[in-house]
C-alpha cells in the first residue's frame, strides 16, 4: 500500500494488550459510600426512587455496615432523618442527634472505616432549607453559627472528616474556626464548595426528606451555566482551609472537575448523585441497557476527568464487580 497511516489499533488486539496500556483505573478505595440514618428502630425502609437504597435505623445498621467492610469500601458518607424537625434544624447539632449516634455506632463497631459526616440543616429543618429563614429568605451569617455547632458536634461524636454541603457564603472559613477552637485542628474538612442547584437531586429528597417547602435553593446553590464561578468558590474555600473540594453532581459537570483537578493543590472529590443512579437503574430494571458496563463506564470517566474519589450509591455494586474482574 502507498498510503501512510498509523496504526493505532497494534495496542487494542487482546484484553492483555489493553490492560498493559490502560490509563484510567478504579479502585475500590476510590469510593466513598452514602448512607441515609433513619432515628427510630427496626427500619430499612427501601427508597421508592432508589433501588437498593435505604433508609436505615442505627439498630440495622450492623448489616449494612458487614457489607460495607467485607467489600473493602474504606469510607462512609453519613446523612440523618430525624424524627422531629424545627425551624433552626436543632437536631442537627444535638448531641444525640442520629447523625452523632450513628457515627458513634460505627466509630466503635468499625474503626478502621473513615467516617464522613455531612454537615448541613437542610434534612433537619421545618421548611427544608439549609439555613436560618426569615421573611422566606435564607440568612447566611446567621445560619454560619449553626453550622458551625453542628460540625463541632458531629466532630465531638468522632467524625473523621466535616463535609459542609449547605453552600453559605464563608462557611468554611467558619467551620474551621469552629473545629479549631473546640479542639479538632486535625479534622479536615470536606468541602461541597462546587454544588449546583441540580435537577439531579430529586431522588436524594424523597430518600432524606428535605424538599424545601416553599421556593427552591437557586439563591445559593450555584446555576448549571457557569464555570468561572466554580473556580471563584473553590479558590474561596481553598483559602479558608478546604482539605478536599467536591463537585456536585458528577456526570453533568466533568468539564468541571477538571478545572478543579487542573487549578487546585488538594483531592478532588465526585459526587454520582441520586438522580444519576436512580437514572441507570430505572433502564437497567427495564433492560434496555447493560448496568455494569455503563456504571464502570461512568466511574473510568469520572477518574480520567480527574477525581480523586468518588461519591456513589453504586460503590457496593461497583466494588463486587472489582472484585470479580
């Protein structure tokens, strides 16, 4: 032949050859676990919208947590339901609220597992925003306070790592403060910097309760449209003392997780949400599409975006197939 090509598919031959020149791989430590911490007892209550998710009561935790260990899944994202709400989202930062029991149980029962607690009102307040309401507007400094007794609180309890999701201005320079003077220097925090206010979370609601009763949360969660302002709240957390960025949803926004991967000095974080999952599981219940192949589809492509770790409520499932390859 007189043409001049190349020949690209030398390295794409056999399963070995694609192996040996592979670039993007998922581990199983790369996953972080959600789970949904129901106050109450004897509950596994299966979310409608969510196939294999549940709400669970801290007494059937024990299997969950069985399942979570024996796949080596090495940390845990922890949300509560509380069985009473309030204005203020009190039982955000009891003592004994159900997130700070849960991760006591766990703490005790499972040590070697990293503990990530949520911090944020939004499941634990009447109206089902993550701040202070007044006159139908959500305060920002004044709702810093309580998210700073509740970090505290949930740090107190034995929390490895403080995930802010609540997208006050300044609230991880709050947090820190807070940590800090009551003791906790060497909690990190987690910070849900980069949260767009996503049609994605609609399962997520229905699963924790907090769909916010009158208006939405556009005033502080961030609009799908923009880019720039992403680098402009992680460059914001970043200097407050974010240990980890976030960005939420995942599949939707991978153009920018790598602007987080390319600017930023710390682990960049994906969060698969609720929406996504709820998504490929309603086809793949249907057949209409192979489950593990597009999940591990997903996972390869949020690593090659660069995400150092990966919230989802597929880490089970992708964990067993992990295990089987």
């Amino acid at each position: 032949m007189s043409l001049q090509f190349k020949r690209h598919r030398r390295l794409r031959q056999s399963a070995s050859m694609r192996a040996l020149v592979r670039e993007t791989h998922v581990h199983v430590d790369d996953l972080i676990y959600p789970i949904f911490i129901a106050e109450g007892e004897n509950i596994k209550r299966e979310i409608s919208s969510m196939p294999g998710i549940y709400n669970l009561s801290i007494d059937r935790l024990k299997e969950e947590m069985d399942e979570v260990q024996s796949l080596g899944i090495k940390s845990v994202l922890l949300f509560g339901i509380p069985l009473e709400k309030d204005e203020c989202g009190t039982q955000a930062f009891h003592d004994h609220g159900i997130v700070q029991e849960g991760i006591r149980f766990i703490k005790k029962n499972y040590p070697e597992i990293v503990i990530i607690a949520d911090t944020c009102l939004c499941e634990y307040t009447s109206h089902g925003h993550c701040g202070i309401v007044e006159e139908g507007r959500v305060l920002n400094d004044e709702s810093l306070e309580l998210l700073v007794k509740t970090a505290v609180s949930q740090a107190e309890a034995g929390a490895d790592i403080i995930a802010p999701s609540n997208m006050m201005d300044g609230f991880v320079a709050a947090i820190r403060k807070g940590l800090d003077e009551a003791g906790y220097i060497d909690t990190p925090i987690m910070s849900y910097g980069v949260k767009y206010s996503s049609a994605f979370y609609g399962p997520f609601r229905e699963a924790a309760d907090s769909t916010p009763q009158f208006g939405d949360r556009k005033a502080y969660q961030m609009d799908p449209a923009n880019r720039l302002e992403a680098l402009r709240e992680a460059e914001s957390d970043a200097k407050e003392g974010a240990d980890f960025m976030i960005v939420k949803p995942g599949m939707p926004y991978l153009d920018i997780v790598r602007d987080m991967k390319n600017t930023l000095k710390m682990p960049i974080v994906i969060y698969n949400v609720s929406g996504e999952y709820s998504m490929v599981k309603a086809a793949a219940q249907n057949g209409w599409i192979d489950e593990e192949r597009i999940v591990m589809e997903m996972m390869v492509s949020m690593k090659r975006a660069g995400a150092d770790l990966i919230m989802t409520y597929f880490a089970k499932d992708v964990a067993r197939w992990l295990k089987e390859q």
